[in-house]
C-alpha cells in the first residue's frame, strides 16, 4: 500500500536534510507504526506521503499511486488525521463532514454515524468553534473517515484526549483494521504504537534505525524484568531485577525470604525502553 | 458541483463571521449619509463666473449701485488656471451642441465679489468677473459651478445667458428666469430673452452622484482585496487548508470560492448604494460586467499576497502600503490639477474612470471593455500565480 525507496527531504533545499534516504514499505490491512521524538522526522514524512509536501528525491507510491505525478483522485482511497484539530469553527459538526463527504468522488459515510461514533452525535448542531480541544480532535479523526480510506494516516490520534474517549478511538483504529483498512500510525506514544501496530519503525535524525514487529523488538532488545517491592527495617525498598542473570535471580530468592513482600510484578522491557536502546535518545 | 458545495460552505462561514457584514453596514452607511447630508445641488454659497457684456459706464453704475445696497463687496483679482481638456454646451431651448477642445492650460485673471445678504451684511457667495465669455464657460466647466452672460440690447434691455452643469433640476432654471423678472405678466417676455445652457450634455453627476463611482471602486476593490485576505488568513489559523488539500478537490476550488463569496458581497453591498442613487440613469449590465472583473482581479491580487504571510498582522505592513497606493486615484478624481500620468498606471485609476463613465450614462463602452478584459486576464495571471504559492508554502 505504501512503498518509500531512498526518500530525502530539505526544507532549505540544501544538504540539510530532515528526511535522510529511507525506505521501508506497508504492506495492506496493516497498521505500521512510525515512531520517534519531536524533530525526528516523522510529520516531514508523513507531509510527503500525503502530498502535502513536495517529493525531492527517491521514489514514493501510496495507495498505487507515483505521487510525483499530480492525481488528486487517489485521495478518494485516503484519510487523514491530522494531529492539530483543522475544522471549520464556525461551522457546526454535521456540517463540518456534510461539507467534507462532497468533496469525494467515491460513496462516503453517514456522517451521523461517524459523530456517533466518536460520541459527538448529541453535539451535531454546535459550532465547532464551541467545542473543547478533545471534541475537536475526535471530529478530525472522523472526518478523516468520511470516504471509507483504504489507506489512513493517523497523526497522534490520542494525543490530548482523556483516557476514556483514547480508548474509544484504539477500538475504532482496531475496527478499521479488522475491515482491512492500512494505517499509518505517527506518534512519540509508544503504548499506542505497541497496542495497535503490527510492525513499527523508529525513526530518529530524519534516519530509520530499526523495523519490526512489537513482540520481535522485544524478543530481541528486551529484558525480563521483576519488580519487587519489600519492607526491610520498616521501610519500604524498592528493586527491579532481571530474570535472566544468576545473581539477579538469587537476589529475588533472598528477598523472598528474609522480608515481607509488598508487591511482585513481572515487567517486559517497553517499546520506549528498547527506543531509548536502539537509539540512545528518548521519546519527548 | 465540489466548487458549488465549497461556495456554500464559504457563504455559511462569512454569513457566520464579522467581515460579511463590514462591506453591508458601510454600505448602508455610506448610503445613508449620501442620502441625507450630501445635497444634489450646488446650494447659494457657490460660486459663479460671469462675463457682461455691457458698455463700461453702464457697468460701472450697476457696481456701484450694488455696492451702496450692500448685496456686493469688490475684494480684488484671483488668478484661475483653466485645465485643458474638451466638453460639450448644449443649448436647452435649441437642443444645438457646441464642442469645445483646449491643449494648453490657461491663467486668467477675474475681477472678485463677494456677495452679500443686504440685511446682515453676511457672504452668501462669490462672484467672478472674467474678460471674456470663453475663458468663463471654461472655468465654469473645469469648477463645475454655474455661469452666467448679461448683454445689453441697444434699447437698454439686459439679456442673460447661463451656463448649468447639465444636473439642476427644471424648478432651479425656471427660479434663474425669475430671479429678473419682476411681475408675472412680465415672466413670458424676460424668458424670450434668457438662454440657459449647459454644459457637458445631461451626463453630468450631481454632488451626491460623484460620490458613488469613488465608493464602487474602493469599496469593490480594497475591500475585496482586504476581505479576502481575512478569509484566507482565518483559514490559515485553523488549518483547515491542509485538510482541503488532501481531498481529490483541487486547489483552484478552494481559492476560486473564496473570490465567488466576494464576488457575491460585492455586488450586494454595490447594488444598495448604486440602485438608490443612480436609479435608471447608468448601464447596469456594462456596470456589473465591469464591478465583477474589477472585483476577480483585485480579489484574486488578495489571495496572492496572503499566499506569502501566515497571520493577517505579519501581512499588515504590505497590505497598508498596497491600500495606500491604489486609494492615489481618488486625488485626481477628486483634485483636477493632480493628474500625474504615473497615476494613470495604478489599476483603479481606469476603474474610476470606467465608473464614472458608466455612472453618468455615458460610458465609453470600449473602454470599458478593454478594462474588462484586462482585469479579468490580470486576475487570471494572479490567481494562477496565488494556487502555485499556495502548494509551495503548504507546511506539516
């Protein structure tokens, strides 16, 4: 659905590159997930892929189309969520998608069933302009499936909103997925990107470091944890220790044994943790 | 049909918003105070010009006579330069035309009175006193004010001609009949002996009319060039460009709406003015052809400068500066003597002219046209120019 060969990018058409020769492709009904810090390159990327930016060089085709050559058509097979809410405020959200599904050339949605969806339906007949910040980016995320996308871009789709109406929106990006939609997932979230993409990609300094799946990363860069909770001398310790070294292991039978036990987890090495690994940098 | 939604979707936005409604008050604001504090006519304060031909000593006598009865006061001479430039007198009561052409403009001296109320003592006006009956028809065409001629027969009777600018009404000419004449008996013969003529045919604008081509153009031109420029800024802040963009509509829609939905505030807030005032008087479909090319190109000049800003206030500096420089016209519209030929390259210098000519009836169709279709060609060239800006400075 998506292939990306030696993909450059300047913004100052120079040597400054903020996208340096990557490549990597998205095969359909999958939910690829591209992940790294602020500045890394993830939204220039995205900017490309969706035509918001020029291609300079390599080559790039998304949802079967070259996007060098000029076809508005192929967004009748696209979806964006863009990661700042961008509807028209002094529109009201009915109209705000009423709006949105005539400028297709393909069937499009209810848009009734779209706000319903995101839990906006009492709210149809006020301004957009009205909404809080969480409203708006739930009415972004549904407008961006008024065409039934075969290919979506998701750019931060929970960032800002509560837990609640986050989970609302993993479900939807689930059900899409289970109707064989393709997503391109950009975050610095690495809960979400481990919750919902099948493979992911970090990105970092505009360069691709890794690409695989979840459980593969943390096969290969993870290390089984426990932390382990105790009280000594009437007071609580604390310790993260590691299941796989000898002395790690012989450590957890001594505590076991010589102290009362708080609270005992087994923790798996997170996506940010092997991020923060492969890369050396963090997410923020 | 995407354009015609995105036209909807743009009129439900500005009916919703402050600038829709700029262009409408000042209209009927504009109307308003055209309506009640600019007068049609000249009132008695005017000036006049005048030319006796009469023997010397019979004027001298008549001088003096008024200046014993207090109703006239010598205060000297006043220098006058007469413009070059051709006009047209009509003889009302012949209906016989008599062009007049000068290339070179012209200093005359006129020998001054002011006019005064015999009871108070008050100025009521001023009266020029030229050399001859010419250089007064001509600076009655270039002031636009009234002009008179008083011969004398061999019998001793006086005769006068008057020279009107073509929009005082019949009641005004009849009260110039009057003004010499002393019983009603005597109306039918002193009438035989007035001519009243005027000048520039009956295409003349009235005080309140003159105002109207002034308001058609900036309020069609800037204020479309600005209002615009608020749509597009607007819709920067809230990003809603980016999601336009990636739908198979083009950009043209999107930018072609928005000079519909000024096109359409235009021509409403135009009408409320022109159709009050005018009434049948111009050639409306000359002048809505003309308003909606004027208004495409200025509209589309809008959207080309707001394709190099993000916010309205990093724009403000430019936009003042372009709104200054396209307001220059109006002085020479206004100011006869300032008619530099750099000002005739500004674009609503032919607007005003194109105006005026319509508003009086009299417009010269092919220039009119010509001006059509270079502002329609110009806007064209922006509008292109403005889509190509706006996909360059698109950002994430």
């Amino acid at each position: 659905m998506i292939s990306v060969k030696n993909l450059s990018h300047s913004y100052s058409n120079d040597d400054k590159l903020a996208v340096k020769n990557i490549s990597f492709e998205v095969e359909k009904g999958e939910t690829f997930g591209f992940l790294g810090p602020s500045g890394a390159g993830k939204s220039t990327t995205q900017g490309i892929l969706t035509g918001l930016l020029k291609q300079q060089q390599g080559e790039v085709k998304v949802a079967g189309y070259d996007i060098k050559k000029v076809q508005n058509e192929r967004f009748n097979k696209i979806g964006v969520s863009f990661e700042q809410s961008n509807v028209y405020s002094k529109l009201t959200a009915l109209e705000n998608l009423k709006y949105y599904a005539d400028l297709f050339d393909v069937p499009t949605r209810d848009p009734l069933e779209l706000l319903k969806l995101v839990g906006l339906d009492s709210r149809k007949n006020d301004r957009a302009g009205e909404f809080s910040k969480g409203m708006k980016h739930r009415l972004t995320f549904a407008r961006s499936m008024i065409n039934r996308p075969e290919l979506w871009f998701l750019d931060e789709p929970t960032t800002g909103l509560d837990p609640a109406i986050a989970a609302i929106i993993k479900d939807i990006i689930r059900g899409e997925k289970a109707n064989g939609t393709t997503s391109f997932l950009t975050t610095h979230n690495m809960y979400i990107a481990d919750e919902l993409c099948d493979r992911v990609a970090f990105i970092i300094d505009g360069e691709i470091k890794l690409i695989d799946t979840p459980k593969n990363l943390k096969q290969q860069y993870g290390k089984k944890l426990v932390e382990i909770e105790y009280v000594k001398e009437g007071k609580i310790c604390k310790e993260t220790l590691k299941t796989v070294e000898e002395s790690d292991r012989k450590k957890i039978a001594d505590i076991i044994k010589a102290h009362k036990i708080q609270t005992l987890h087994s923790k798996e090495a997170t996506l940010e943790e092997i991020f923060i690994q492969v890369t050396g940098r963090g997410l923020i | 049909m995407k354009i015609l939604s995105t036209y909807v979707k743009e009129m439900k936005i500005a009916s919703r918003g402050f600038y829709f409604y700029i262009e409408i008050v000042i209209a009927l604001l504009a109307l308003l105070i055209l309506l009640v504090a600019v007068k049609e006519n000249p009132d008695g304060k005017s000036e006049e010009f005048l030319y006796n031909d009469i023997p010397n000593e019979v004027l001298s006598a008549l001088y003096e006579r008024d200046t014993e009865k207090g109703v006239m006061r010598f205060v000297g001479d006043t220098e006058f330069k007469i413009k070059a430039g051709a006009f047209t007198v009509l003889n009302r009561d012949t209906g016989v035309e008599k062009s007049f052409e000068y290339n070179e403009v012209k200093t005359v001296i006129a020998k001054t009175y002011q006019k005064l109320n015999s009871d108070t003592g008050e100025v009521i006006g001023k009266a020029y006193v030229l050399e001859n009956e010419e250089d007064m028809i001509r600076l009655s065409n270039n002031r636009g004010t009234i002009g008179a001629t008083t011969t004398m027969d061999k019998d001793g009777n006086f005769s006068y001609k008057y020279f009107l600018q073509g929009y005082e009404t019949q009641r005004y000419s009849d009260v110039l009949y009057l003004l010499h004449t002393f019983t009603a008996e005597d109306i039918d013969t002193t009438k035989d002996r007035q001519i009243t003529r005027e000048i520039g045919g009956s295409g003349r604008l009235n005080n309140r009319q003159a105002v109207v081509p002034v308001f058609i153009a900036f309020s069609g031109a800037l204020m479309g060039f600005f209002i615009i420029m608020s749509y597009v800024f607007l819709d920067k802040d809230q990003g809603v460009i980016k999601a336009f963009v990636v739908t198979p509509s083009s950009l043209w829609n999107y930018l072609l709406s928005k000079i519909f939905v000024i096109l359409s505030t235009v021509i409403i807030s135009s009408s409320i003015v022109v159709i009050p005032i005018m009434k049948l008087k111009p050639n409306y479909l000359l002048f809505y052809v003309f308003l909606i090319a004027s208004s495409f190109l200025f509209s589309a000049f809008g959207l080309l400068i707001a394709s190099f800003f993000d916010t309205i206030s990093k724009a403000f500096g430019v936009l003042y500066i372009i709104m200054i420089g396209l307001m220059l016209p109006a002085f020479s519209y206004y100011i006869s003597s300032f008619d530099p030929i750099w000002i005739r390259f500004l674009p609503t210098y032919p607007l005003l002219e194109g105006f005026k000519g319509i508003m009086k009836g009299q417009a010269d169709i092919i220039y009119v046209l010509i001006y059509t279709v270079v502002f329609l060609v110009g806007g064209g060239i922006l509008l292109a120019l403005a889509n190509l800006r706006f996909k360059k400075s698109l950002t994430v």
